[in-house]
C-alpha cells in the first residue's frame, strides 16, 4: 500500500522550483530523531508527497512529489563542509538518513495554510495542530484526496492567496 507524506522546506533554501529543476533530490539535512524515522523506516518507493513551503509569507502546500529511493545514510552528515554536517555520525554508524524525492507537479493552486484550517475534512491533518514542528509528516489517505481536491478548485471567498516563494 502507498504511503503519504508531507515534506517541509523554506522556500529560501530550497522550493518546489527547484526540485522542478533538478527532477530529483535527496530530501538533506532532516535532523530530527522522529522525521528521520519516518524516513529511514516508513517511507517507500513510490509513496506521494506534499512539498509544503514554510516560514515564508504564506506558508503553503505547492506541488506533489514521489518518494524515488529507498532511505540510505545522509552523505551531508559526513561532510565537514556541509552545513548538515554531524561529527557523531560515521559511515558505519549513519545518525541520519534520506530519500530521493522526485518532482511530478504543482498544485493547480497552492493552499495555504490558514485555509487548511478552515476545512473541517482535514481535521487530524498533523500539519494542523498546534505546535507541531516536524519537517517530516505521514497524511492519511483520506487527508491526501481533500487536499488534492481542495487544491483543484478556485479558493474560497476571502482566503488569500498571496506569494508562497
């Protein structure tokens, strides 16, 4: 059965046009214990994902990728001159993990995150709740579809749309 997942990213330092441009990506520099297991353990070829650009105007989901390898050891871990660098991780013993993420497309619109709210068929979306900083999130099937429909109708009077990059 295929997963879904929603990455966060800061338009900033890498957006949804990026991944466009590259095609595919390793998904670096998760340095969360609980997001890095969901990428070591769950995350399989072929499950969707949401590419949500946060910390940005208008924080929004912008476009849908695949998850396009099998989780392997973050080579940013291991290189002194990444920023992700981490001293206590070793070639045989990785600390963190990716996948390559592979662009499929843009939303038709983005949606935005103070309209997520508004939609009581998202409720249990964990992106929703208060508090949550995870830049790794599973989305149930059921989450999926709304937000694809939602995303393929005009946005509601009075949601603005505004810049997400």
């Amino acid at each position: 059965m295929m997963g879904h997942w929603l990455l966060k990213t800061e338009p900033g330092t890498f957006a949804i046009d990026d991944l466009r441009r590259r095609v595919r990506e390793p998904w670096d520099g998760v340095r969360n214990y609980q997001a890095r297991n969901m990428i070591r353990d769950q995350m399989r070829v072929g499950d969707g994902v949401l590419i949500y650009h946060s910390n940005c105007d208008v924080p929004a989901i912008v476009g849908v990728a695949r998850v396009a390898s099998a989780a392997y050891p973050d080579p940013s871990a291991l290189d002194p001159e990444s920023r992700y660098f981490d001293p206590a991780s070793a070639p045989d013993r990785p600390r963190w993990y990716v996948v390559d993420v592979a662009y499929e497309r843009h939303l038709p619109r983005p949606l935005p995150l103070a309209e997520l709210r508004t939609h009581p068929e998202l409720d249990g979306l964990i992106l929703l709740k208060r508090g949550t900083r995870l830049s790794v999130m599973p989305v149930s099937p059921a989450h999926w579809s709304a937000l694809l429909d939602l995303a393929a109708h005009a946005a509601p009077d009075g949601v603005t749309m505004g810049s997400t990059t």
